[in-house]
C-alpha cells in the first residue's frame, strides 16, 4: 500500500508548504497538484478559468490526482479536489489522507489580496470561504484519515504530529 499522504483542505490551510516538508523528512517527491495542472496547461490558473471555465480545471485536476496517487510521493491538493465524487472515491481508497482542517476566518487573512486564486479574486472573501466550508467540510471529513487542525499549532508542530500519526499507518 502506498503510505504517502495526501494532504486536503480549503485555500490558504498550507497544503503546499506542509506538503514541502513532509516530503523533505520522508525524502521523496512532492507533487502539487496545482503545478501539475500549471505546467500540463501551460497556463496559470486564473487564465485557465478565465479561457477554458472552472469544468476543464477540474477535468485536468482530476487526471493530474488519479496520476499523482500512482507515485511514491507526497501529494498536496487545490482546495476544490474533493468536488468531484470520482476525487473522493480515489482518496478514499487512498491512505493516508489529511485534512489541515482551518476555519474561514484563520484562512481569509492568509489569502486576502491573492490574485492567483480565482474563486477568492473577487468579492467578499470571508463569505466565500465560509460557503466553501459548508459546502466542503462534510467531503474532506468523508476523505480524511486523518484530521489535523491547523490554527492551533505552528507549521513544525503540525509537521511533527503528521509524522507521528503516519507511522501508526505503515505499521498496519
Ligand atoms: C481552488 C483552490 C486552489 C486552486 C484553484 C481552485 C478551490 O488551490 O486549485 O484556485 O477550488 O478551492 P489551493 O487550495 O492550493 O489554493
């Protein structure tokens, strides 16, 4: 079984960088699956939404997801990868998976301001995390492995406490 985790979670929880120094401990790869998709499309992300819409993000997020999985490395999500179902089914099937759970309020400081992010470049960005959340909380839960909250502790820490629950995984 493949023992690397998948980490999941709304914009800003700190996928990529948690995801960088876990893989730098476990001494394998990171796959990032925004960057994935960047260097497939050969595109940023807003121009993505912008000339192809939101359905073809999610059709090449969904190859990149299925191909990362295959690999023995450590994989960081966009936050809307448990969107689609064919998503979860795979992470489900998938440990361990974790979720840097964070409320709206910890994530729209972090991400405020953020161009790169279309579904936050406009409007209210507290109120969208929030709709994000009630939309997708209950899908990371379903997901997850393993929940790790994320304001509470300093990057390190939460690294170390992930460390230490996936040891639990590969001695099964
Ligand atoms: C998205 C999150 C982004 C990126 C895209 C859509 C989302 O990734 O995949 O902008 O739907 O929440 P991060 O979670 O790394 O910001």
């Amino acid at each position: 079984m493949n023992h690397y985790p998948v980490l999941i979670g709304l914009m800003g929880c700190g996928k990529s960088s948690i995801g960088r120094r876990l893989a730098r401990t476990l001494n394998c790869a990171l796959i990032d699956t925004d960057e994935e998709i960047i260097s497939r499309v050969g595109m940023s992300i807003p121009e993505i939404f912008e000339r192809h819409g939101e359905a073809y993000f999610r059709d090449v997020e969904h190859e990149v997801l299925r191909d990362a999985l295959r690999r023995s490395a450590v994989v960081a999500t966009g936050g809307g990868i448990v969107e689609r179902l064919e998503n979860r089914s795979a992470l489900i099937s998938h440990t361990p998976v974790v979720w840097l759970q964070a409320a709206p309020e910890f994530l729209a400081a972090r991400i405020a301001g953020d161009r790169n992010r279309p579904l936050v470049a406009r409007g209210n960005v507290l109120q969208t995390l929030r709709d994000l959340a009630a939309k997708r909380d209950p899908l990371y839960a379903e997901c997850a492995d393993i929940v790790m909250p994320r304001a509470e502790l300093k990057k390190s820490a939460i690294v170390a406490r992930i460390l230490e629950q996936l040891s639990a995984f590969s001695e099964e």
